[in-house]
C-alpha cells in the first residue's frame, strides 16, 4: 500500500496490489471507496514506478503483508521514502535467507535446508547425520502456516512432499527448536512475539504477544496481549529480539518477531516485517495505543519512540476455533450464542460456514472462526478460551484423512 499526503496535511491512500493473488482480487472493490487501486500483478519494477510517477507519486510507503514486500522496497528505494532495503525486505519474506543473515550475526538458529519442488528426501544431501531431528517443513516464503509440519524423520518427510506433490513452492527443512521442559503444563504455549517500530533506526517494543498451545500443523488457536511473562524472561526476549532486528539491517517499519523458550534459552523463530495479524485489535483493547495510525506516520518519517513496552488495563485477546487436521466439509455449527452473549467477547467472526470445504495442508487460514475481546485479568482470559473450545461444536462430511 502506498500513503501519498495531500496538500492539506492529510494522507491520501494508493493502493498496491497484486490482484494475481486471489485474496487480494477480492479486495479490489473493497479498497477502490478508499483511493486509486494500482494492479501491480505481471510488472516488473519500471512499470510499476511509471504508474507511479503520475499522477500518483507516493511520500511514503507502508505494508500489512509480506507478499511482494521486497518489490516494495524497490520502489520505496528508488523514491527515497523510508522503508526496508531490498536486502533487508528479502530477508524479512525469505526463510532461509533469515536464517542465514542471523547466523552471519552469530545469532544461534537451527540447522536450515532448502527443498526446491522437484527435491525428495534422498536428494537432500545435507540430511546426513549431523542434521538434528525432529524437524519443521515450511514454505520458504509464506504466513499463517500454511504447508507447515512437524517432522519426525527422512521417511516422514517423503512422506510429506509426495502429498504437497511437485507444484509446491520452495520449502525449508529446519530441527525443531526443542520445547522449555521447565514450562511443561503451562496453560500458553513456550513461545511469544514481540511487536515492534523501528524509525530512523532507533527499535520500540511496544508489546509482548502471549500464545494458547498449537493446534496440530502449528495452527494458531489464540494469542493476546500483555504475554503472561515474567521480568525475566521479558528482558531476555526483547534483548534477543533488538539483536535479530539489527541484524537483518532494519532502520525503518514495523516488526512482528517470534520467540520460543527452549531448554537452552529463548530462541528465534521468525522476524516478520509487518505488523502481526491480530495485533492492532488486540493492542487497541489493552492499552488504547492506535497501532495502524502509528504506522502511517511511520512511513511518512515520523520519529516515533517507546523507552518500554505500553502499559495496559485489559488483555486484548483474538482466538482461533481451529478444525482437525484432515481435509473435509463443514456441515454444521452449534454453541455461538454462549460466546456472543458473554461480556468481554466484542465480535465473532465465522470464517468457515457449513458447506465449506477445507483443505488440511492450509495451516491457521483454515479456522472456523475468529473470537475478539478483551478480558480484565487471565483468569478471564482463559475462561473464554473454554467456553469457546466446549460449547461451540462443528460437526463434518466428507471426511478424508489421507
């Protein structure tokens, strides 16, 4: 998305968009009542700085999405509006380019190994014995875990991309980050995300994103913020996650950054150049903190900075009813009325109605709907997570395990 000010002082919006990509087709009518759409789908750089040009050239740049980010950064360069380099925005969209970029900035991660789509598993030579199973099978460059696995060893893995088949994208290999056994029989899951802004170089954490556990396929089933952390391990994560943005050579933009607690301290999962889905709902309910606002004065250069994260009154929450992992039809839906009538539960959204049919490789997009809040204490917190995962049902046809 583009921001262009006007004369008056205001932002008129510009919008980019790869209408190629079926989501954002969708969204065309949508985003045209709020300004020019400009289909950037088939262009290559030039192009798109041509359309540009006149009459719509830009003072500043900002994106929700890591789809097309680096072409962004292209044209943000060539414009010189503050945003992330192309190095930088490659590394952000480009799991295995991460990986890397950290590891040169002797960050510890996993053990890392492309998968192009015509590669089986004997191919993989760099599966010998050093590579530490468990591992994690992911797309190279994608969001919501979609085509994201859990993998217990090299038969398991074949087994894994005969079912993607040879039209999936790159994927990457990595051992699994092994979980903190100290935080076995937690209510939330060993891992959180840190939202932060980075302008004119100087890093903000403005939250601490707590999770519920995984559902299989590391399907997202609810997070909210403030993460329940204590002192501790909330300096231990900001420190990890200041030291992965500086290293991917972040100076401008928004960061949604994932951290998993393991037995030999925090570790990172991902750094995501954009806001975390959720995230504004969620950080608006806890502390009033305007979120997208704040990134549209980002990008027009704005120097916006935080000594520490925001101080909160209520827990900003989003959960996820998540369907099993096998692929099937959804042929009914029983139990809403005992979430929308309780106080807190602000809107209930059904993403999947009956009739739909769900595909089980389509990761945390798949859910059956969405439930956001706000709670006055944890304890309220987790009471909504039942009421939603014990009184609404979903039954299934068509059920295909395979």
């Amino acid at each position: 998305m583009e921001i262009t000010a006007s004369a008056a002082g205001l932002c008129d919006l510009v919008w980019l968009v790869d209408a190629s990509l079926p989501e954002m087709h969708q969204m065309l009518e949508l985003l045209d009542r709020f300004g020019p759409v400009v289909d950037i789908g088939g262009l290559d750089i030039d192009a798109i700085l041509k359309d540009l040009s006149s009459p719509y050239r830009p003072d500043g740049m900002v994106t929700y999405l890591d789809a097309n980010m680096p072409t962004f950064a292209a044209v943000a360069e060539a414009f010189g509006l503050p945003f992330h380099s192309v190095r930088t925005a490659i590394a952000l969209t480009d799991k295995f380019e991460q990986r890397r970029q950290l590891r040169e900035a002797g960050i510890e991660t996993p053990t890392c190994v492309l998968i192009e789509p015509q590669s089986t598993a004997n191919d993989l030579e760099l599966l010998d014995s050093s590579f530490c199973w468990p591992a994690v099978l992911k797309p190279r460059s994608a969001q919501g875990s979609r085509y994201t696995f859990f993998v217990k060893d090299e038969p398991h893995l074949e087994g894994f991309l005969s079912a993607l088949g040879p039209s999936r994208p790159d994927m990457v290999l990595e051992s699994y980050l092994d979980d903190d056994k100290s935080r076995s029989g937690d209510t939330y899951a060993p891992y959180v995300s840190v939202e932060s802004v980075v302008a004119h170089g100087v890093v903000s954490h403005l939250a601490l994103t707590g999770r519920f556990p995984l559902a299989e396929n590391f399907r997202e089933t609810g997070f909210f913020i403030p993460a329940a952390l204590n002192e501790g391990d909330t300096a231990s994560v900001l420190d990890l996650t200041s030291s992965a943005i500086h290293a991917l050579g972040v100076t401008t933009g928004c960061l949604h950054t994932e951290i998993k607690f393991t037995s030999d301290g925090p570790r990172v999962i991902e750094v995501n150049g954009r806001v975390g889905g959720g995230v504004p709902e969620m950080l608006q309910r806890a502390s009033g903190l305007p979120l997208i606002e704040m990134t549209l004065k980002l990008a027009l250069n704005a120097e916006i900075h935080f000594d520490r994260p925001v101080s909160t009154n209520r827990i900003g929450y989003r959960f996820f009813l998540q369907p099993p992992a096998f692929s099937a039809t959804v042929a009914d839906i029983n139990g809403i009325d005992a979430l929308s009538d309780y106080p807190g539960v602000d809107t209930i959204t059904v993403h999947q109605r009956p009739g739909a049919d769900l595909d089980w490789k389509d990761g945390s997009r798949n859910h059956i709907m969405a439930v956001v809040g706000s709670a006055v204490d944890y304890d309220e917190l987790q009471f909504v997570n039942r009421l939603l995962n014990e009184e609404v049902t979903v039954t299934y046809a068509n059920v295909n395990r395979s």
